[in-house]
C-alpha cells in the first residue's frame, strides 16, 4: 500500500462520488468551500493499493493554531472498506505519519456509520444489526471516542431520518404518516407551483424568518452563494410560490358564495358554515398583508452525490405554514429523488431523545419523523490524537486565544 498526501481532483472525486459510502461532506467541493468560507485547508489524502488503485481516501479539513501546530477534521470519516479491518489499520498508521510531519495534533473523524438499530424512542432493539465490533476496533487503534451525544452536541447530527428509495413509490408513501399525506393534499388547494430555479436571495430572505422562529443564527448571503458555486450540478432548489392575487380572489368569491346561501342553511350545519366562513376570513386577512403577485414562500436545498441526496437547508414564511407548502416541497423532493433513482433521500439531522425539553428540538424531531422510514443512530466522534499534552490543553489555549483577539 502506499500513502498519497496530495490526491488529483479528478481521482479524489471519482473515488469518492462512486463509493457506495460516499458523502457529500467528504467531496473535493465541500473542501473547496470550507476553504472559501471557514478559512479551513482542506487536505485530499488517500491510500493505494500494489495496482495504484485507489482504496480509500479522506478529506481533512486543517485549523491553525497559534502555537505553529494544527488540528484536522474529516466530515463524515474516512472513505473506505470499513469491513475490512486491515485496511483500516493501515490507513491509521499512515494518518499518523502524517499528523507527525505535518504537526497535526488530532484529527477529528465522524463515519457515516450506524452504531445500532433503534425504535422510535432511540431505545436499541434487541437482536437488531449493530457496529459494536468496529466501536471496539477503532478504541484498539488508539481512537478516542467522544461520546454518545443524543442532541446537537457534535460538529454532524449523530441521529437523522433516511428514506430508503430503493423500493416501489407505494411502498415509500405508505411509510409517511397519514397527517404528512393530508398536509400535501391540502396544499392542492392552494395551487402552489414548484421550480428548481437558484433562487438564492429569495431564499436568504426565507431562511430569516424560519431563524428567528425557530431561534438560530442564518449564515451571510454569500454563505449560499458560495455553495452553489462549488456544488453546481450536484444542488438543488426545491422553490413553492404562490400567486397571492389569485388567492385572494379566489377565497372573495368563496366568501360571497357561502354569504349568499346562509338563508338556505339549516341549523344543523350553521356551525360548520360560520367556521369555514370565519376561517376563510382569517386566510383574507393574512394574505391581504401581503403585496399581489407570485411569492416564494419555501425552499429546501439539497446536495447530492451519485447516488445519494440529502436535504441540507429549509427556509419558509408565514404562508408557507398556512399552506401546507413546506410538507408539499419535501414531499415533491422526495418524489424528484426517488425519480432520478438515488439510494436514499436523508433528512439531515435529528435529535437522539424524542422527548427531550428543548422544544424547538423536540418540534424538529415530530416534523421529520412523519417523512417515515428508518430512525438511524450513527456511531458518533473520533479522535485520532498525536500530541497528546497539546491535545489536552488545546480547548483551553483556544478559548484563550479567542478571547485576545476580539
């Protein structure tokens, strides 16, 4: 085997866009946009085999320090065989060549692997399928495990939701809830048009709202923009508009109708009538707020490789809850994904406890579980570490540093 510090783009990007554990977050241009937006450095290695061919690789993405030495992170682990444990170890031997040379003093890796299989409530199922043997392996080659974080703990989710398309669409519906179903068919009647224009200001202005909702912080304008520079034909923009002055004509003349026909209501049903009559008032109200015209009111952007999509961004408005759109735009995603034949559809993140007491957590959690399919727990942080006292003391001199320079 041979170890290869410098990886040609197009070998990196082959290898990596064709294995069957292949993550967006391991790609040459998550590197490249790591490097644009977060100022990381990001480092294409990988490992050879007798024949040159390529057998595993890992983008490391390099931070560093004041102290003349660095730290690395590889999202989503290695690329490689990880049943074949040989292999593996290889790989670490060199990855601490290397860290040696290069002053590194740990290298983070997170592999999209599952720990174990999980109900609903993240209890794991007796009997199920688990990677306890290669938990065990990794601690035996000098891996420091971070952890069994259930939230947001880590730099990745170590819970998501994952949509297994390889099956007849029927079969994939009939995993979503029935309350999910209902919202997309209610949506119809709002007749909401969906593109896959970029729409990237129109988005930025979306994803503001849905932050100070759900109580987070949105990245700049150029955040985004960047992303889809580097992703071009692997990002996708799943855009519901609606045409406002359509609406409100349409709910005017529904109103008028059901005035005009009180006289001819019985008692039985007066009830029924003064709440669709009230309702549709309120729906008048809300959507007079607005200017006519065609308005985007939600969009999800996805990134995929060759055969794997994830939902990465979501930003909606007011209209977009009142619509039912945004049930409507992942569902339509979903579609698309299953349609253009990828392996699965992932929702990108979800708490690892249900029932937990951060509610706006535990709203993510209720939202996404009603896609259906496999609650998956992955088997979390390495640490693979070179210089152990720096590795000790490093949180602490970084806070310090921080600190200094603001």
């Amino acid at each position: 085997m041979k170890f290869l510090e410098n990886v040609d783009k197009e070998q990196y990007q082959n290898f990596t866009s064709n294995h069957e554990k292949s993550h967006f977050l391991q790609s040459y241009e998550w590197g490249e946009f790591c490097r644009r937006i977060k100022g990381q450095t990001p480092h294409y290695v990988g490992m050879s085999n007798d024949a040159g061919k390529i057998v595993a690789t890992a983008l490391i993405l390099e931070r560093k320090t004041p102290l003349g030495y660095s730290y690395g992170y590889a999202p989503r682990g290695f690329i490689l065989d990880y049943t074949n444990k040989e292999l593996i170890k290889e790989f670490t031997t060199y990855l601490k060549e290397y860290m040696q040379k290069n002053k590194i003093i740990y290298i983070k890796f997170d592999p999209d692997i599952p720990y174990q299989d999980i109900d609903e409530d993240a209890n794991p199922i007796p009997g199920g399928n688990n990677n306890y043997e290669l938990y065990d392996y990794m601690l035996s080659l000098g891996y420091i495990h971070k952890g069994f974080y259930r939230l947001y703990e880590g730099n990745q989710p170590r819970y998501t939701f994952r949509i297994d398309l390889k099956r007849d669409w029927d079969v994939i519906e009939s995993r979503m809830s029935k309350s999910f179903l209902q919202s997309v068919k209610r949506s119809y009647q709002y007749d909401l048009k969906i593109d896959n224009e970029i729409r990237i200001k129109e988005f930025y202005e979306l994803i503001k709202e849905t932050s100070k909702k759900d109580g987070f912080d949105p990245h700049s304008v150029k955040y985004y923009e960047v992303l889809v520079e580097e992703f071009k034909d692997h990002i996708k923009f799943f855009n519901v508009t609606i045409d406002i002055t359509e609406v409100i004509t349409k709910i005017k003349k529904e109103l008028a109708e059901l005035k005009d026909n009180m006289a001819n209501v019985n008692k039985k049903r007066m009830a029924d009538y003064n709440d669709k009559i009230k309702r549709l008032e309120n729906e008048l109200a809300l959507f007079s707020k607005y200017d006519g015209g065609i308005k985007v009111i939600c969009t999800i952007i996805c990134i995929s490789t060759n055969n794997r999509i994830w939902s990465f961004f979501q930003g909606g408005d007011e209209l977009a809850s009142k619509t039912c759109a945004v049930m409507r735009c992942y569902y339509e995603a979903i579609k698309d994904a299953y349609e253009k034949k990828y392996d699965f559809f992932d929702l990108f993140g979800t708490p690892g406890d249900p029932h937990t007491t951060y509610k706006n957590l535990a709203k993510l959690h209720d939202f996404k579980r009603k896609y259906g399919d496999k609650y998956i727990e992955f088997i979390g942080e390495f640490d693979l570490v070179n210089k152990k006292f720096l590795y000790k003391i490093l949180p602490w001199l970084l806070k310090i540093y921080r600190r200094i320079k603001r």
